[in-house]
C-alpha cells in the first residue's frame, strides 16, 4: 500500500471531484439550452475512479481518454475554462474549438486526447509509454477506457505489446457496468482484471470505485511499479455513472433497475469524502461548505470566458492538418 495523501492532498481530491462535478452539470444543462453543439457524456457519479486515478499520475505523465473524458483533464488539475470553450467550439477551447466534447486534447497536462471510437485511445497511450521508454525519460502513460471496450482486440494487442516491452502503461477500465444500455455482464465473460494474467502482466480489481482513496492506493502502486521498470498493469475499477449514457438521449426504455440506481445514488463519491474529511479533521463543514463555493465560481468564471470568446475564423478551418488540402487546391 502506498503513503497515505497529506490532508492538502485529500483537499485537492474534493476539489478536483466537485470540479468535475459541476463543470458536468452545468454542461448538461448548455446542450439542454442548444448552447454545446452535438452530445455530451458526463462522468457524474464517477467522480472518485477518475481524481483518484488521475491524481496518482504526475504532471508530466500521458494519458489518453475516451469518449467520457471531460473529467480526465479536470481531474489531472487542467483549468476549467479552455475546456468549457472548447465544448462549445470557441477559438480558446484546448483544441481551437475543432475538437468539442469528444476529441478533447490538454498536452499541458499530459492529456494526449480522448475519442468516440471505442478503445481507439488504448495504442496511443502504449505507444506513448514506448517513447518514454527509448528516451528514457521516467514518464508513464495511462489509458482510459469502459468496459464496453473491454472486448476490442486492441486493447490485447496493446497489452500484448506491453508485456512483451516491459512498458511503463496502465492500462484503466472504468467498469460502470453499461456499455450504453447493455450490461457489462450479457457480453463480458469473467472479471475483467484477471484477463492480464493472459499477458503475464499485474492485473487489480477495486471493488469500490467510489472511495477516491482505494482506487488512488491501487493505481499509485501501477504507476510506481511503471515507473521502476517493472512492466504494465490491468486496473479495473468497478463504478457507476448516475446520468444517462449521454445528454438528451431517449432511448424509450429504461434498462436500469430503480433499487440499482437508489443504491448507487447512496455511494455519492463527493457526498461519501465530504464525510471522511469531517471524519478526520481535514476541515470543517464551513470550510468544505467554502470549497464547494469556490468550485461553483470557478465554473461560472469559465462559463463567462466561453461567452466572451470567438468562434474560430473561418479562415483557419485547414489549419493544424498534416496537409493543407485547400492550399493544394490552389497550386
């Protein structure tokens, strides 16, 4: 087990969760209003898998996302308001508004970039861990990806790779147990976490994916076996996402018990760490009550620098491509 996180740590955790937390709803509530174009994910309720995991990475370290990524970012200290413009696909956004909810990109903080392919991100992050093996440089990479990709073949060619190379990569399932509607369980054979045995690689399984602390312990030790050289690992956090699987979407049916939902609404990871922050001291109700407050103005701050911000010219729309298509028109 790793060192336990000094209390300013375990403040930051609240805070990167209650980030995430609120920039999430007030983005729900934008597509809902017409103001985000397209659709958008959320990570609500999977506030803990993703601050713990994140924050056990040092800022230098890759990661890459999938298609429920605004959190990743957030969670690994990126600031609030070039995301939020790039949802709405201002000029400021991270990716000069090309990108939007589902191709975020952050390199300031690590983040290599997310897509809505399932499991497309899984190569990158090995690859990303291959170079910092050749150039030695002592960085790991970290890959994102649902239990819905747990079944694409690359997630195997990369592990595969990975064990054979020794590669400083983790290799994250965020299992929140639906891959859109379908139950991990009608198309999942076993625990996902043993399959790394298939690849002489470790493989873990936190049971409790809404205790920021747990899934914090076991990918620390990930990342620190990573980083000495001792190869990847297989983290697999079971967890659960309280919206729907993306914003507005009806699908007719609902394929999701109510007593499931009531009881993982009771395992509120933010409402569950505000509770183990009383519990040790960390601060006082009046003082999370201020954090929480601090948080709400922050995304109110990045709301209104997205309102202020352009929309990219027109003139750039060729721009940041291996070939400038339109320049060729014109030779």
């Amino acid at each position: 087990m790793s060192n336990p996180p000094e209390d300013a740590t375990l403040l930051e955790m609240q805070r990167r969760m209650l980030r995430i937390r609120r920039f999430d709803e007030r983005a729900s509530k934008m597509v809902k209003r017409g103001q985000i174009p397209g659709t958008v994910h959320t990570s609500i309720g999977q506030e803990a898998q993703v601050v713990g995991s994140c924050m056990a990475l040092d800022v230098h370290d890759y990661m890459t996302g999938n298609h429920r990524s605004h959190g990743h970012p957030i969670g690994k200290g990126a600031p609030l308001g070039p995301l939020m413009a790039e949802l709405v696909g201002k000029a400021t956004g991270v990716c000069k508004g090309k990108g939007g909810s589902l191709h975020l990109a952050d390199f300031a903080v690590g983040s290599l970039g997310e897509s809505g392919i399932v499991g497309s991100s899984i190569p990158i992050a090995t690859g990303a861990a291959l170079s910092a093996k050749v150039l030695g440089n002592g960085r790991v990479a970290l890959a994102f990806f649902g239990d819905g990709a747990a079944n694409q073949g690359c997630l195997y060619e990369a592990m595969n790779m990975a064990g054979i190379w020794g590669l400083p990569v983790v290799f994250l399932c965020e299992n929140n147990q639906y891959a859109l509607s379908t139950p991990a369980h009608t198309v999942t054979s076993g625990v996902i976490a043993d399959r790394a045995a298939g690849f002489g690689i470790a493989g873990v399984r936190v049971e409790n994916g809404q205790d920021v602390l747990a899934v914090h312990d076991a990918v620390s030790t990930a990342v620190g076996r990573a980083r000495r050289g001792e190869g990847p690992t297989l983290v697999e956090v079971v967890t659960y996402r309280f919206n729907e699987h993306s914003e507005g979407l009806r699908l007719g049916v609902d394929y999701r018990d109510a007593e499931e939902k009531k009881r993982w609404l009771e395992l509120d990871p933010i409402v569950l760490f505000r509770a183990e922050l009383s519990r040790r001291g960390v601060a006082t109700d009046d003082e999370l009550d201020a954090l929480e407050q601090e948080v709400l103005a922050e995304v109110d701050e990045a709301v209104r620098f997205t309102d202020e911000s352009p929309f990219p010219d027109p003139s750039v729309a060729f721009e940041d491509l291996y070939t400038d298509t339109l320049a060729g028109a014109q030779r």
